[in-house]
C-alpha cells in the first residue's frame, strides 16, 4: 500500500529537521521490505530565511506503485502532514500554488496533521482553515526552539516525530521499523526511547468539516494563454514611486499578487522616537519590504515583509527593531501612520507589543551559549510552559547538548 508523509519546515532554518525526518521514514519502511523514496519541493522563494518550504516522503510495496504515486507534481493526498513550526497552521505560500495554502490542503481524507507545539489542538484550529472531509489534528508537545527553529539542534525532535508518525500512518512505517532504523542510523538508545514515548504521548483529535478557520484563504488567478497580449513583452513592476513631500530615496515596486506575510511566524515593530534613520534596514532588507516616509524614517511594509529577522540583526540601535509574535497582531496596517496620527497611543502600542513577545515568546535566534536553558527557565518561572518544561524535560536527551 502507497503512503506519503509531507513536512512542512521554515526555509535554511529547518532544512536538516525536515530532510532528518523524511529520510527516517524510508529507512524504516526499508526495514520492512517496502521501497521508499525521500525529496524535497521549493517554497515560493526557494530555502529563504523563514519562507515555508517541504520534504516528502513516499513509502510503497514495490517499485511499480512508488513510480505511478511520484508522477504526480507533488503528493497530494497525503497520509500525515507535519508542521515543525506551529504557526505554520495557518497555512503556507507552496510551491506552485497561487496563494494561501492550506495546512491540510494536501492531507487525504481521514488523514493527519501533525504539529509540534505548546498549543492545544482546540488553539490551533482557530489557525487551520476547514476542510470538507472529517481529518485529524495530532500534537507533540514541544516549543518553537524545541523543533529546531532558527537553527539545527540535535534535540530529539527529529526522531519524536518519526516515532509519532508510527503511530499515526502504522501502513507506512511500524514502530519496531523505527527503532531499528534509529539504531542503524544513529546508533542512540535515548532517541529510541524519545521516538517510543512520542509514540506514546502524541495528543490525536478527530476533526469534523465545520471545525477550523472558516475564512477562504487568499487566492489569485494566473492569466490564461488566451488572455495574454501579443508579444514576448510582459508588464513589469514599477522601479520607483515618488514619496510626497520628501525629496531623495524611493518606495520600491512590489509584486500585487504574491504576499509573503501569510506564512510569516513574526514581524518587526519599530520606535521611531529612537531611530537614527541610519537606513541600513531599507539597504539590508532581502525584499526592499521599508518605505520611505517624508521625515526619512522607514516603514516596514507588511504586505511584503516575510519576517526574516535582517532588519533586527542590523539595526545598531539597541530595541529600536523588535521581532514580535506575528500571533500579537490583527492586521497589516501601516506603523508608521500609526505614529504619525498619534505619537503617545503608538508608543503605548509599541510597548504592548514588545510585552506581549514575552507572553508567546519565539526565540529569533540564539547569541550565547547556554541561551535556550535560560529561556526554559523564564518561560517556566512566568507560568507559560510548566507543562512543556516537564514533558521536554522527559524525553531523554531533550536538552541540547
């Protein structure tokens, strides 16, 4: 019987995480005589910082049914569906497709989406977009770092979801295949026991049609060959559009079309009170996302930002760019307008944002060694993960090293 497994990952970040993850199910279905084969699909902008990308793996009986099942563009009718980052939820910018895809868009019927996260299922539905066929929703309790965002870290995640999936899709790969793939590969009794117990503990919900996010995800048309002008001449985007009343610099054109903030996991907000407008967020951003506004200070564009973090790393004034939980905002509305029309309520905003990144903390990167203990502790000593901090704790070798 053909089976695939797709993994969604955050593009450079959680490469390694996503190919770990689809090799192992085919070294495990190896184990039981099937063939396998593991691959990788491009995110819309191919393995850039942040921007969703996937790993497959397909698993059949024979070589006939593995070749029919890959002459397909990508598997689409997969039997588990694992989102590494659990903002991922609310959908991903695929390869291919022309707008929002859905998390279980390509989830078979009955079939499952798998989340490492510290949110319930019942949270994280408020994310999925519905579906018209009952499916399931399945959660290995785990935070953001835990699944290797940002960096690579050896922290079990890997064989925890492939212990999961042996639970989740038994037709693919068994449990005792994956323990025994694990010990070929990795020679480590700690992660056989971390696959075993995720095995044990990974949280399952059945999901009917009318549960999830109801919105209709966001969409266009690409213009059919019939529709398109005589000529090899394609209209382009504006280099350059003026800024009223400030003479130098420009807004750059953007695409209409394809908006990267619909799979960011977070954005900058910025203290205009203290910016230099020393510009090296409008020179180093990857996507020309900052406006220039008629004071010269610089407005991230939030229809274009993909929430990769340059602009924080760059900027030399300490708090002035602050990463936030993209989960903290309602909209894209223009920060600096905001400023603009009222000072002291932006500053109050502003305030509450950067707060509020404590209460759903996601680390942007780890500077120091020892970082990541640190934040267990403070996310555990403010009430946020008592429970995660005891089932991370748990899983033997959970820790980094």
């Amino acid at each position: 019987m053909t089976g695939s497994v797709e993994v969604v990952y955050r593009g450079i970040f959680q490469k390694h995480l996503g190919q770990r993850i689809t090799r192992g199910i085919v070294l495990a279905a190896v184990k039981e005589g099937k063939v396998g084969i593991s691959f990788g699909r491009y995110g819309d902008s191919p393995e850039r910082n942040g921007i969703p990308a996937k790993s497959f793996a397909v698993v059949a009986d024979n070589q006939e049914e593995l070749q029919a099942y890959l002459s397909r563009y990508e598997p689409s009718n997969n039997d588990v569906t694992v989102a590494v980052d659990d903002t991922l939820c609310k959908g991903v910018e695929s390869w291919a497709w022309y707008g929002l895809q859905p998390i279980n868009k390509l989830t078979r019927t009955g079939g499952t989406v798998l989340a490492t996260s510290m949110q319930s299922p019942e949270e994280l539905l408020k994310d999925c977009h519905r579906k018209d066929a009952e499916w399931n929703l399945a959660v290995i309790k785990a935070i953001p770092s835990f699944s290797g965002l940002w960096v690579y870290k050896d922290d079990h995640t890997d064989v925890r979801v492939l212990g999961a999936i042996a639970r989740l899709a038994p037709h693919m790969v068994k449990l005792e295949s994956v323990e025994a793939a694990i010990r070929d590969e990795w020679g480590d009794e700690l992660k056989v026991a971390s696959a075993r117990k995720a095995y044990e503990r990974v949280e399952v919900r059945k999901v009917r049609p009318d549960e999830g996010n109801p919105e209709k995800p966001y969409e266009f048309q690409l213009p059919k060959w019939w529709e398109m002008k005589e000529g090899l001449v394609i209209p382009g985007i504006p280099v350059q559009q003026e800024v009223e009343g400030w003479d130098g610099g420009y807004r750059p054109g953007r695409n209409p079309t394809f908006k990267k903030f619909s799979t960011r996991t977070m954005r900058p907000v910025v203290d205009f009170e203290i910016c230099t407008k020393c510009t090296l967020c409008w020179l180093q951003c990857p996507d020309s996302c900052f406006d220039v506004t008629p004071t010269g200070h610089y407005d991230a564009n939030m229809e274009a930002c993909c929430g990769c973090g340059v602009c924080e790393a760059v900027c030399p004034v300490e708090n002035c760019i602050t990463m936030v939980n993209e989960a903290a905002f309602a909209d894209n509305a223009s920060q600096f307008e905001m400023y603009e029309k009222e000072k002291d309520t932006y500053k109050t905003w502003l305030k509450g944002k950067i707060e509020d990144k404590v209460v759903t903390y996601r680390s942007h990167g780890f500077r120091y060694r020892g970082q990541y203990e640190e934040e267990l502790a403070q996310m555990a000593a403010g009430g946020q993960l008592h429970s995660g901090v005891q089932s991370i704790n748990e899983e033997p070798g959970a820790g980094p090293g």
